[in-house]
C-alpha cells in the first residue's frame, strides 16, 4: 500500500516532469513557427524549463536521476572489479610461464 507521502511524492515528481518536457517542448517549437510575433516567446519557456530540470534536481522530486546515478557507479564498480580480477588472472599466468621457461 502506497502512503500519501510516497503519493503526494509520486504526484509531484510526474507533474514536475510533464512541466520541464511541455516547456521545453514549446520552448523549441515556438521559434520554429513562421508568425513573428511568436518566435520570441520560445525562449522564457527554454528558461522555465530549465527551471523546472534544477528545481527537480535540488529538492529531489523526481528521483529517477538519482536511480541512473547509482546505477552507472554500480556498473563502474563492477568493471574495476573484473578488470583488477582479470589483471591479477593475467599476473598469474606471466609468473607460471616464466616459470616454465626457466626451468627449460
């Protein structure tokens, strides 16, 4: 059962979301137009958008940059681990040859 923190959260975060892409999404089509008087419009929405992008980031309303974060250290750790194992695994080769090159 979801509580009404988790809920209020989850509200917050996907109206926050929709608000930065709706922004952003008018804040480029807007200059495309061809009527004048509306390509100057496109550039505040730009700016609300990038609002609402720090605003989520600050306060940590949506949380889904947050999960994309852990997630690539887990990958990174992952890959220094099998490469520190494969490095040791190479080491012990090198000495097990070289030690059957010299006793030959």
């Amino acid at each position: 059962m979801v509580s009404k923190r988790q809920r209020r959260w989850r509200i917050g975060s996907n109206v926050v979301r929709i608000l930065t892409y709706a922004s952003l999404a008018i804040g480029l089509i807007l200059p495309l137009t061809a009527n004048p008087d509306l390509v100057n419009y496109g550039y505040p929405f730009l700016v609300v958008s990038g609002l609402f992008f720090s605003l989520d980031r600050t306060f940590l309303i949506s949380q889904t940059w947050v999960r994309y974060i852990r997630a690539e250290m887990e990958i990174r750790s992952l890959i220094l681990d099998f490469r520190y194992s494969w490095y040791e695994k190479r080491c012990e080769l090198l000495a097990h040859d070289e030690k059957i090159f010299a006793s030959t």
